[in-house]
C-alpha cells in the first residue's frame, strides 16, 4: 500500500510540475525578451545603409579573366574550294562583376540576408597577337576580320559568364569583394547582426 501511495505521489508531482511549466512559458518568453537585446531594428538600419550605398556604388569588380586561344576561319568557293582562310593568335580578357543596384535585401530578426544577381561581364577585349591569312583567291578585307574578331568575342564572353555563374570560386570571389567593398558600412551594423548570402532568383 505505501509503494502505491509513493507511486502515486510521484505521478502527481510529476503532473503539476508539468503543469506549472507549462502556466509559466508566457511569462519565461517575456523575461527572455526583456533580457536578451532585441537586434531587429539594427538589423533593419543596417540593411537601409547598406541598399543605399550599393545604388551610389553601382557595379562592383569581382574577378579578372585572361585567355589565350586561336581562331580560325575558311571560306569555300564552288569549284575552286577553299579560297580563303586566316587564324588569328588572341588574348581574351574581361573584367567580371555584379550589379550592385540588382542585389536585394531581406530581414528576418537580427539576420539580414543578400540576395546576390548573376554575375555580368562589366567589360572586354579581344586583342589579336598574331594573324595568319591565305587569301590569294579571294582578300581578306579589314570588315570581315573584325565582323570575325567581334564574333569570337561574343562567343567567349557567353562561355564566361556561363561558366562563372555555376562556379563556387566565383561565387566565394564575389561574397569576398563584396564585404571588402561593404566593410565598413558591415562593421556598423554590430556582432549581433548576421549577414548571410544566397543568390538572387530571377522571375521568369
């Protein structure tokens, strides 16, 4: 009979301490929050200063790209066949960056969050090095070589980008030269504000 009695009082016990937690999580969430600092309005000034700062910067340099290759062109005729050929030796560069206008920002409590744009091609060149032609049958004119040159620029200009946009490398360059570009504008949102980055989702 004292073993039950014992039991018993242990099951109850139990039962109202469970009980009283449960009365008390209101007032424990209140006494959290008049404790803990609430970092939501740093976190919503910081992401204001640092919007306004990215719209005076505009684009921001991330990485530098340099290439080298050969291009090569021929040109048939009926009968004859080829008429006409020309390989050009290059040196492909291009600065890469992101729209610092295009980035977004979003605050969830003390966490502001960047959402990063695609990276761009901010500018190019396509430098020849060497040229080499054979066009006795039919001359090479100074407009078709650069219609050529204009053409292969292009071409590697996409296959950059696309490459580049895929690449965790050049992800991280990005983040890097981001919070260089926004370092201190960073340091006055405090330790207690959390900046994270995910890329920016375009709407189809």
């Amino acid at each position: 009979m004292r073993g039950f009695l014992k039991w018993l009082g242990k099951v109850i016990g139990s039962a109202l301490t469970l009980v009283i937690i449960i009365a008390l999580l209101p007032y424990a969430s209140s006494m959290l929050s008049a404790i803990l600092p609430d970092l939501s309005g740093a976190a919503t000034t910081l992401s204001a200063t640092l919007s306004r700062h990215m719209q005076e910067s505009a684009r921001l340099e991330t990485m530098l790209v340099e290439e080298e290759g050969v291009m090569t062109s021929t040109t048939d005729a009926l009968l004859l066949g080829e008429v006409q050929s020309v390989d050009v030796r290059y040196t492909y560069r291009a600065s890469l960056g992101i729209d610092l206008r295009k980035v977004q920002l979003q605050v969830s409590g003390n966490t502001v969050t960047l959402l990063l744009p695609e990276i761009e091609v901010l500018s190019d060149s396509l430098t020849p090095e060497e040229i080499v032609r054979k066009d006795f049958w039919y001359p090479l004119t100074d407009e078709r070589l650069q219609t050529l040159l204009q053409q292969e620029q292009e071409r590697l200009r996409a296959c950059c980008l696309a490459e580049n946009n895929i690449n965790e490398q050049a992800w991280q360059h990005t983040v890097a030269a981001l919070e260089q570009s926004l370092g201190q504008w960073i340091a006055l949102g405090g330790s207690g504000v959390v900046l994270q980055y995910a890329p920016l989702i375009q709407q189809p």
